[in-house]
C-alpha cells in the first residue's frame, strides 16, 4: 500500500472513532491504528479494508463482518441503517408507521435490535421489539400478522460466527403485492440512499424507551398456526403422530424451542434435540460453519439418529428459516438434497390443490425443474424465479415455493418467506403417513421417480479469500463457456446478464448440454463464493429406478468433474 493510502485510511479512520458510540469498537480501532503506526503491514492492509466504504445495503439488507470501521457490522453502521429505514418508511406512508424488529442469538445481536427500535421511536414510529431471540419465520410472520409498515431482523442465518446481518421487510401498506417480503428494488435503493444521507451517527436521535416489547404470545399464535397447517391430532392420526421418532438440531441457533411447540401442537411428540447443539451459541462450536448444507454440519444429529433408532432427522440453519431432512436410504442416513424435499412437498401439495391453473407453484431458476413438472401433471401454474425468496414470494398467486439452499414457503399467507419452522411440521407429517403405512421418504422418492423420471442435483462451490477474484472468474467464463458438459454438446450457452428464460438480468451463465444436463453458475448474493448448480435428469424405464438412479449418478460424476475444473475447485 501507498503511504497516502495508509495516511487517508488512517485520517477517516479517526473521524470515525470519534463518531463511534460503541465503547468496544472504539477500542478495537484504536488497536488498529496503533498497529499501524508501528509499522505493521498487515494492520494497514486491515485498516484500508475496514475504511474502504460503507457496509453496502442491498436487497439482503446488510450482512457482514463484526467489528470497527464503516465496512463492518457496528453499532454505528446499524444506527445508520435504522435511521435510513425510518426515513424511508416515512416517506413511503407519508405519515409515521409501525416497525416490528426481530433478533437472533449472535454476536450483537440484541444490541443493534435494541438500537433499532430506539432510533425508531425517536423517528416517531410505533416500534415493537419480539420478546427474546427468535426464529426469523416469526419476524415474518408478525409483520403480517401485526399490520406492520416494516420489519428488520437481526441476522445472519447461516453464515460464520463472525458475521452479522439485518433483513428488511415490508407491510402490505408499502407493498401491497408482496406484504411481510423481503425488500426487492427499487426499495432497496430507495432505504440505501437515505443510509447515505445520514450525518454523524452523534446527530441521530435515540430514545431511551417507548417501543412495546411483544408478549410471547405472538410466538405461541405463529406456532399454533403452524402446528394447524395439518389435521388436528385426533384418533388413529394422534397415535401415527405420537409414534414417530424425531431428532432436532438448530445448529446451536435459535429454533429448538420454537420447532419444539409446533411439533408439539401437532401431535408430534417423540423428539430428541442434539445436546450439543440445541442451546443457542453465537461461537457454533460443534461446526465448521452453521449451515447444514456444509459437511459435517449434521453429524452429530445423524448419531443420534443412529443410536435412538429415529425415524427422520430435521435440521434447521441458526434463524430458523431454512431446514434439512435427513432420512435412511440403502441402510445409510443420508441428507436430502434441498430439491428432493422442494419435490416431495411440492407434489403434496399440488396433489391437494390439483386442477387449479391460477395456484402456481414456484422456485429459484437455480432449483430443479422437476416442479414444474409436478406442476403440470396437477394442472397448475409454474413460475421460475430469480435466486431468493424475495423474488419466489413475488410469484403470482404462489400456492408453494421453494429453493434447492433449503428454504421453503408452504404456507404464503401465515410467512411469506422460507420457514424452517412449518417445514418441520409438514416433512414430520408426511414422515408420520409413510411410517403408518410401512413406507419411508425413501419410497417416497422412487414414487417420484415413477411419475417424472430421475432429476440429480449437485452444487459445486469455490469459496474465495480474495473477494476480486469472483468477477475475475465470471468474466472468464462468460467470455469462454466450455463446448462439452460430461462428453455432451453443449446447446445452450446464456449470459444471464441479459436476461434469461423471461427473468430480469442477473449476473450468471447457463449452460444447457443435448443429455438434458444443465448447469448455471453464479456468484453467492450472501457468502464470499461462486456457486454451480449442476442437474440431471434420466427416464425410468420399465419401471426401473435403481438403474435410472444409477445412470444418473454417472453422469453427474462426469458433469461434476467438468464444472470443478471450470471453477478451479
């Protein structure tokens, strides 16, 4: 770095530090500039990053690193989103509204909560904080369910300890098409404008009190209706119900208490939470990182599964909004894949809906397109979606949506979001049925194999410590896509950039091969990696899966080694 790089970040981290209200914060950046000082590169090059700009919002709100500095999750960063979002809300009502703000259990979490409610009120807004840390199913939930203006949550689901993040919502007043979605654009811009507008954070006003603190109640009346999305636990239902063995994990976030009432609610009683994991930690110990898609995540639930004899494992990500599955195929516990629970329940439901074209089922353009043919063997609508449950819960008339990262929305009119919570619910139901009938999800998904054919997913991800590398990369292969997939022509090559299968332009490549095979690459909107979401699909034949199934899993080991070479994995 250049002495006058160093010299400015040191200059703008000063004006900073005095502007910070945040004692622990001040004090970390002070370190930094002493490190600096004395000559240490590496502080310098840590400084010029914590100075390189505001923490960006977006349409995931923000979501970043903790500590000091305006490129930082701070107390100093959040008091600014609060007073942008206050602003906008405002502007958009033309009067005061309502904000009801929701927190999970990391690392400042209660803090920036506490901070948005306080700058809130001093907005004059009405501001209602959810008693304890919550799943964000429930944030979302009460956002509709209180005719909120607006909703934050305080979270960063899934993502290291390290990180922390704040999720915007907004009311039916504001968005009457979407009401509790996340924000989409223009809003996104609207809010980061008047973020940008914001003076020192001294200047923001803060109250001391007036925000309501919410009763419990309003998590008992989300998990009441939760629990009611399945027939009330009656007769020979009660006792299928009370017969299946359960293992939990929240992965040591802030579910196991919430999940727990649901399934309770719901007759479904048997279940065993991993110890280890079931009290909230902001550190997630047991884990490399607190996504159950990461390997190992749910080792230690699929133990006990093991030693307990249970009947399904449910896993569900630290805010509750996404779940895993994990069920016994061929003798071995196996997690399924976030498009095999999308099908299952997206042919459930559809089965129950059959024969109405406006209901439409949706998913991400990423997910597999094996919905869509559940869709039209039921005669219903499909809509493919950008990535994210902001665009899925825009879809018209969305009966069901999902995404293969594990999120699913089964009941838009209680959260109009992926709800790890009601997934629970309805996965444990459907687990219960098929037990009472001396089936499994095992056969459950041959049964699907039957009827649409064999459809593999597979993701393969590049994680990158320098952040310049991932557009470095996108531009390599959108200007030089490969000619073959798995030994297959390719026959489609698209730069989602400008627009692809009828959706806004995106930053991506699609790749379509003559074997059916598809693969589309694009960078995480939430995680510091570019991502390919790879799939397969192969007929059955005279009704044979396990041959399709094993057709299917040669070609994805061929496609498989192809994209890790395109990614340098």
């Amino acid at each position: 770095m250049d002495v006058s790089d160093i010299d400015d970040a040191a200059v703008a981290a000063g004006t900073w530090l005095a502007d910070d209200p945040d004692p622990a914060t001040r004090a970390e950046l002070k370190s930094v500039l002493e490190a600096v000082a004395a000559g240490d590169t590496d502080a310098a090059v840590d400084l010029a990053d914590r100075m390189s700009g505001l923490l960006q919002f977006g349409t995931a709100g923000l979501r970043g690193r903790l500590g000091a500095g305006p490129n930082r999750m701070n107390r100093a960063v959040v008091i600014r989103a609060a007073a942008g979002l206050s602003s906008y809300v405002t502007a958009q009502l033309g009067h005061r509204g309502t904000i009801v703000v929701g927190y999970d259990a990391r690392h400042g979490s209660t803090e920036f909560a506490h901070d948005t409610v306080a700058v809130a009120v001093a907005a004059g807004h009405r501001a209602l904080l959810l008693p304890s840390p919550l799943p964000t199913p429930v944030l979302a939930y009460a956002v509709k369910a209180l005719g909120a203006d607006a909703g934050v949550m305080v979270t960063a689901s899934h993502n290291p300890a390290w990180d922390n993040g704040y999720k915007v919502y907004l009311g039916a007043s504001i968005t009457p098409e979407a009401a509790g979605a996340q924000i989409v654009p223009p809003h996104d811009a609207g809010i980061a404008t008047l973020i940008e507008a914001v003076g020192a954070v001294a200047g923001i006003q803060r109250a001391t009190s007036g925000w309501e603190v919410l009763s419990p109640s309003v998590v008992d009346d989300y998990a009441a209706k939760v629990a009611a999305l399945v027939p009330t636990p009656q007769g020979d239902v009660a006792t299928r119900r009370a017969g299946l063995k359960v293992v939990l994990t929240p992965i040591h976030g802030v579910g196991d208490a919430t999940v727990r009432q649901a399934l309770t609610a719901a007759g479904l009683t048997d279940l065993t939470s991993v110890p280890e994991q079931a009290e909230p930690d902001p550190d997630f110990p047991t884990v490399a990182f607190p996504n159950p898609e990461e390997p190992g995540a749910i080792d230690l639930a699929l133990k006990l599964a093991t030693t307990i004899g249970a009947d399904v494992v449910i896993a569900n990500d630290p805010d509750t909004d996404r779940c895993a599955v994990a069920t016994v195929i061929d003798g071995d516990w196996r997690m399924l894949h976030g498009d095999v629970v999308g099908s299952l329940l997206g042919e459930r439901i559809a089965a129950a809906h059959a024969g109405q074209p406006e209901a439409t089922l949706a998913n991400s353009i990423v997910s597999s397109r094996q919905l869509a043919a559940i869709a039209k063997r039921h005669g219903l609508a499909h809509a493919n979606t950008l990535t994210g449950f902001k665009w899925i819960s825009r879809a018209p008339h969305l009966l069901y949506g999902y995404e293969e990262a594990l999120g699913y929305c089964a009941a838009p009119a209680l959260v109009l979001d992926k709800d790890g919570v009601s997934t629970a619910v309805l996965i444990a139901e459907l687990v219960s049925e098929l037990k009472a009938q001396g089936r499994t999800l095992a056969d459950a998904i041959d049964n699907l194999a039957l009827h649409y054919g064999v459809y593999l997913s597979s993701q393969v991800s590049a994680r990158f410590d320098d952040l310049s590398q991932i557009p470095e990369l996108m531009t390599r292969l959108l200007a030089s896509p490969p000619a073959t997939l798995a030994g297959s022509v390719v026959t489609a090559t698209d730069d989602m950039n400008d627009g692809f299968a009828g959706l806004p332009p995106t930053n991506g490549l699609h790749l379509g091969a003559e074997s059916g095979a598809r693969v589309i690459i694009r960078p995480s909107g939430t995680e510091p990696k570019v991502k390919a979401y790879l799939e397969v699909i192969e007929e059955v034949e005279a009704g044979d899966v396990r041959g399709a199934r094993g057709r299917a899993d040669s070609a994805m080991a061929a496609l498989r080694a192809d994209v890790e070479k395109l990614l340098g994995v």
